[in-house]
C-alpha cells in the first residue's frame, strides 16, 4: 500500500507566466515564470507550509502545455533541492479526462520530481455517468499511475459531476489511492469519509479544499487544508493547524500552559479572519488569489493569467479596496508569526 502525502496545510499554488515587461512576453500564451515560481514555493515553504499543490485548478492545469507541467514540476523541484529542502513534499494536479492523457502527466509529474497526483474527475459528461463509471476510471487511472494519487472532487470545475463518499471509501481501498481534496462545502461529506470506520486512515488522508471549513474538518479526523488563501498569508493558516493540534490534537498537553479555553477563543479567531478573508477566493478563485499574491506579497502581475483569465479585477483598485480591511486584519498576525516584510497590514508597500 502506497502512502499518503504528509497531514498538514498544502498550497496549491498559481502558476506565473511572463510580466508584461518581459523580453519573451506573449499576449496571448505568456511563457512560464520558473524563477517566480520558485520563489513563491519558497516562500510558503519556510513559512511552515507542509507541501504544495502543482498544476491544479488554481495552477490553470488546463492552460498548460505538457511542456509547461514538466517545466513547472522540474524547476520548483530543483528550487528546492537548491535551497536545502530535499523531498520537500509536491503533488502534481490532472484535469484531463482520457485515461491515457492522465496516466502520461502522471508519469511526466513522475519525472520532473512530484511524489502524488492530484486527479481532477472526469465530468465532461457528468449527467450520464454512473458511480461505477468513475470508480472504475480512477482505478484504471490508479493502476497505471507510477506514483500514488488523491481523488480531486471539485464540482464547481467538473460540471458538478457526483461522488458521493460512498464511492470515495470504495476506492480507499486501492493500494494506490492514498486520499481525497473535498473543494465543496458539504461538510456532512467530509465527515462520512474522514470518521469513516470503513477506511483506513493510516493509508487515506482527507484534505478540505476550503480553509474556511479547516477547523469542523480537524476535528472530525481531517488530515488538512490545500487551501489557496494560504499562498497569500500562509503562516496564520498554519498557525490554526498548529494550535488545533496542540491544543486538541496528537500534541495536546505537550505545548505550553495556556488554557485550553484561552486557545479554542485562538482558534476561532483564526478561522474566522480566514473565512472571512476566503469570501476573496470563492468571488474570484484564480484571478483572486494571482491579485492577492502580487498586491500583497509582489509576485507576478496581478492580472497575469492566461486567456480567458487574464485581466484582474475588472474595476482593478476599486475591487481591492473592498477586501483592504479584512485582508489587512489577517496580514497583522501574519506579520507577527514573522511575515514579508513587504506586508503592511497585509497589503503590499
């Protein structure tokens, strides 16, 4: 039986194209950014970050060439073995849906450094398949795959294709089927997969997609977040994981003597600052989160994604605007876990 990625919050981060600026700009299919993208993966990573998401829907898999996910993979692979952080844990995301395409990204992902895959379902034809449909596709997708896979259940970008937790603890049995990223707010889902006594937990991790649902799902046995507003103020995502498992978790009575009431008021705090600041996520998604990490952290452009994203914020400064004050109330307990110092109050110099 294969294993799964660490627990811990995971990343998964954008992918950088050129600047306007650059030498090798292209309008219409910008190249990719390596060295910003290396920087960024550095960035979260010495902020406590347990690992990162490549190449999924906040990676624009879907705006990505072959070459560019082996280049994105290699590059941020060799950023890190450069930088010290040998076996730093990458999961590599698919979004397509021909078995084979799938299985050959995997093997690429493979290659150029990724230890998981991140497998988006196929619901190109979503009204017509049946739950033995796509249990046998992520098998046969499993079988084939040269390294073990999560199961990527996103509706809002598969056509709202189901997978109820039924199907998902049938296919927790597969030795290489190692966990599951919920990016959806049934809540009672996550429970029926995560307490579920039929899965063994030690070989199946469930990871919530939304940080604004971190909290319920640590307490009923999830293993983290991959969570976007992460790469924009990752140490105060970590802090809530970190507390919760100091405070309740598999640490509890090993950390200091502040009192568990002290603590819970702590983290729901935490979660609710980020709930707050996740509505930036869920109005906006990719285009979003690229806004924020170059506002607030100075990485790529803020409208910098590729068509049909590319533009940002259609009313640009007057949209940010809207997000300053809750935006900057999390950046202030980022800063004091030891934040940029290119963030004021969570807002860019």
């Amino acid at each position: 039986m294969a294993s799964p990625p660490p627990s811990g919050i995971f990343v998964p981060v954008p992918t950088f194209f050129a600047r306007k600026t650059a030498v090798d700009y292209n309008p219409t299919t910008p190249p990719v950014d390596i060295p910003t993208q290396v920087a960024h993966s550095l960035y979260l990573a010495r902020a406590g970050i347990r690992g990162l998401v490549l190449l999924g829907s906040t990676g624009e898999a879907v705006h990505l060439t072959n070459a560019d996910r082996n280049a994105v993979i290699s590059g941020v692979r060799a950023g890190f073995d450069g930088a010290g952080f040998k076996d730093y844990p990458l999961i590599a995301g698919t979004a397509a849906q021909n078995i084979t395409e799938v299985t050959t990204q995997l093997e690429g992902a493979k290659k150029a450094g990724a230890q998981w895959g991140l497998c988006l379902a196929p619901g190109y034809f979503a009204s017509a398949v049946s739950q033995d449909g796509i249990e046998a596709w992520f098998k046969a997708v499993a079988d084939a795959s040269p390294i073990p896979i999560l199961i990527y259940h996103y509706p809002g970008v598969s056509n709202s294709v189901p997978i109820p937790p039924t199907t998902i603890a049938k296919l927790s049995s597969h030795p290489n089927i190692v966990g599951c990223k919920l990016s959806h707010g049934a809540l009672d889902d996550h429970i029926l997969v995560a307490s579920s006594p039929s899965v063994d937990h030690s070989h199946f991790s469930v990871f919530t997609g939304l940080g604004q649902q971190l909290l319920p799902v640590l307490t009923i046995g999830g293993a983290g977040a991959i969570d976007g507003l992460a790469a924009i103020y990752p140490r105060a995502v970590v802090k809530l994981y970190d507390t919760f498992h100091s405070t309740l978790g598999e640490q509890a009575g090993k950390s200091d003597s502040t009192g568990i009431k002290e603590k819970l008021a702590e983290m729901r705090n935490l979660q609710y600052l980020i709930s707050a600041c996740e509505k930036l996520i869920v109005r906006w998604g990719t285009v979003g989160i690229k806004e924020a990490c170059a506002r607030v952290l100075g990485f790529g452009d803020a409208d910098g994604a590729r068509l049909p994203l590319r533009g940002g914020f259609p009313d640009g400064d007057a949209e940010w605007k809207k997000w300053e004050g809750v935006l900057g109330e999390l950046g202030k307990i980022e800063k004091s876990l030891g934040g940029g110092q290119e963030m004021v109050n969570g807002i860019a110099n």
